[in-house]
C-alpha cells in the first residue's frame, strides 16, 4: 500500500471518532419521585410538559431518576448524587422534605418543584410571585383544601359523628395542615381525632382502632405515604365499612368513594413546563410559583351503595364527576 493512500486510510477511520468524541452530552434533569410503577401518570404527564418545552428524554434530554418510595432517609444521599453529577436541573415531586433538602444542598442548580400546600409558610420560597434564588414550581391547594373536605365528609355521616384525619407528623406540612382540620372541626362541631401514621403497619393499626375510638368517617392528609399505598387504605375502608374522602383523585380512580381534589395530573405537566424553560436558559428566579385551582369533588355511587350511604342531592349536584 502506498503511503498516501496508507495515511488517507487511517484519517478516514479516525473522522467518525473525532465525530463522536465532539459531539455534546445530552443535559440532565435529576428527577426525584415518590415511586417508578404507583406515579405512572405523574411521570407521563412530566414527560408530557418537558416535551411541550421542546425536550424529549433521550433525544435531546437525558433523566436520571430517583425514586423516595416514602423512606426520607434517603433524601440527602439521592440530592448529594444529583449534586456531585452537576445535573442541570433538579426536578423535585410529591415531597415537601425532599425539595428542602435540595435547596439546603445547592444555591446553583436550579430546582423545579411541584408539592401540594402552600410553599411560603412551608419555607421552600420567601414569595410566590419572586421565588428568587435557584427554585421554583407548582402547587396545589393540597391540604388547604382540608376544611372542605370535612365539611363534605360530614354530610353524608351521623350528626354527632367522630372523624379520623390519618396523617404523617414527618411530613414538613403535617403540623400546619392537622391545626388548619382542628380549627376546622371546631368550627363545625365535629370531634376529629387525629392518627399519626408513618409506616403502613400503622394504617393497619389505625383501623383496628377505630372501633374503639368510635369513628364513623376518616380523611387522609396530602402525604405520600398515603398515596403509595392507596390499595391498601382503600382496602381497610370496604373492610371496615367506614366512608372517606380522600386528598387526592388518584385514591378515586382507585376506587375510593370521594375525593375533594386539585386536578394534580396538570400539575406534573406544568412542573415538566417548568423543567424545559429552565433548560432553555430562563432563571428559576424569574419564573412565578403556578398555582393549581382546578378543583373536582367525585363521588363514586357503587361504593357508597355498598357502605349503605346515599349522597344528599345537593352534593350531587355539585360533584363534578360520577361513576355509577
């Protein structure tokens, strides 16, 4: 072989590799979630937001996901990794605890949130409108929407009536939420006792007691644990033969027998919005706090049929969806 034709060989081989080695590295949003297989539909409509943003995963973003599944042990070490890897953005769902301990772990890379309650008071940012610094998001009502759901939930119960609040004094919410329900139940009359909750054993254990304390309805505070084992405080509810009205649509949907709820699937997608502006350059400072206030009371009649329960008129006429 010639040496010109020698020397050509070996550049041609080497161009692709010089191709490859210029390419540039896809960015990468650190997502951090409650659970990969029970958050499906908040997954898919984040993926569905991003891409509304223009980025598509493994096109033109790369998603490194973790997920929390109600152990918040695991908070500093999966914002410690997500930090060391420089992702470029921090992308935080379903917990409170897990956006604070990714605004104490870094003040440059942005953080995009999307929680249920009010971010303020929570301490997440100083103001809705200028978040400043390094983060914003999306929330909900959440549990804000608790009086009302009491006041519903006693609709369909017994005059004097004792109702349950299952809740998690860990959750960074849990003390401000369960004062707003006790106010609440003052206000109209009714005795709310209050279970606190951590582990699903203790779900099980709050049933069990129930009898004793006399309960004749129960609510579910805006708490992940909840969420993520919705099958299992479902379950209890026909077992025990006690109604409920619960913080979220996706205990309805299901099979839950209400829901007095914020439309949460827009709020995945709107924290996907968020995710893809950030990407695109805007400052998480810039970006005001989106409030989601699309609300819908849904009553399922198969359920309430089988708990012996005919909803008054009134609440059907309200409700905003029915399954029969």
């Amino acid at each position: 072989m010639r040496r010109r034709e020698f020397i050509a060989g070996i550049s041609a081989a080497a161009w692709p590799l010089a191709g490859r080695g210029q390419q540039r590295a896809l960015p990468v949003v650190g997502y951090i979630g409650a659970d990969e297989v029970k958050q499906q539909y908040a997954n898919a409509a984040f993926l569905k937001g991003l891409g509304e943003a223009g980025y598509v995963e493994g096109r033109n973003v790369a998603i490194e996901y973790r997920w929390v599944e109600t152990q918040n042990e695991r908070l500093s070490a999966f914002v410690s990794d997500l930090v060391t890897r420089r992702v470029a953005v921090m992308a935080v769902v379903d917990s409170t605890a897990a956006v604070l301990a990714a605004k104490a772990a870094t003040q440059s890379i942005p953080i995009v949130f999307r929680i249920g309650g009010d971010p303020v008071a929570a301490g997440v940012v100083p103001n809705l409108s200028r978040p400043g610094s390094n983060i914003t998001g999306v929330t909900t009502l959440g549990g804000d929407l608790g009086a009302k759901r009491l006041e519903i939930l006693r609709e369909i119960l017994p005059t004097e009536a004792a109702v349950a609040l299952l809740t998690n004094p860990t959750n960074a919410n849990a003390a401000r939420e369960t004062a707003a329900m006790q106010a609440a139940a003052r206000q109209l009359g009714v005795r709310l006792v209050i279970f606190n909750t951590t582990t699903p054993d203790d779900i099980e254990a709050a049933f069990t007691d129930f009898a004793a304390r006399k309960i004749s309805g129960f609510m579910t505070a805006a708490e992940p644990l909840f969420f993520l084992d919705r099958d299992r405080v479902i379950a209890l509810a026909a077992r025990y033969a006690i109604p409920a009205i619960y913080s979220s649509r996706i205990f309805f949907e299901a099979g839950g027998l209400m829901t007095y709820a914020v439309d949460s699937v827009d709020g995945y997608r709107l924290t996907g919005v968020y995710t893809g502006r950030v990407l695109s350059g805007e400052k998480p400072a810039d970006l005001p706090v989106l409030q989601s206030t699309n609300v819908f009371l849904s009553l399922n009649l198969k359920v309430a049929k089988a708990l012996g329960i005919t909803f008054p008129t009134a609440l059907l006429v309200r409700a905003g969806e029915v399954i029969e």
